[in-house]
C-alpha cells in the first residue's frame, strides 16, 4: 500500500492525475466537493473519501477509519 499526494491548482489538473493513478486507488477529498451538485453526486458515486478540513480531529478519525478497514480487508 502507498499513499499519492496530489496538489493541483486548477481543474484540469485531475485529467492529468486520473491517467497516472493506479486503478485500485481511492481519492480523498475535502469535504466542501460534496456540496457541489452534480460533481458532488459523482465523487460519491465513485467512493471518494471526504475529509472536513476544518475539523480536524474529524479528519483524522476519518482517515485512521479508513487505514484500518484497509488493514482488516488487506485491501492494497
């Protein structure tokens, strides 16, 4: 298992991001996205993980949440 980092400054920086990462990979994103419409709709269909930014006692319960269930599935 790893972990990618991906900053990217404009919008169509995810097109660019979508053909390097690998296939089994799941994004976290804020949770801000989710408000959004449509796009909102879209990333939870395809199990984007939101994490509040501003609370961050949350985000990193959600992010622990999410390591563990990875470790109990040995899911890479």
């Amino acid at each position: 298992p790893y972990v990618i980092v991906c900053n990217h400054q404009a919008s169509l920086d995810i097109l660019g991001m979508v053909e390097v990462i690998p296939d089994r990979c799941v994004p976290i994103a804020k949770k801000e996205l989710l408000y959004l419409g449509t796009v909102g709709w879209a990333c939870w269909l395809c199990g984007i993980i939101f994490i509040d930014r501003h609370k961050r006692e949350d985000a990193i319960n959600v992010i622990s949440q999410t390591a563990r269930t990875m470790r109990q599935e040995n899911v890479r």
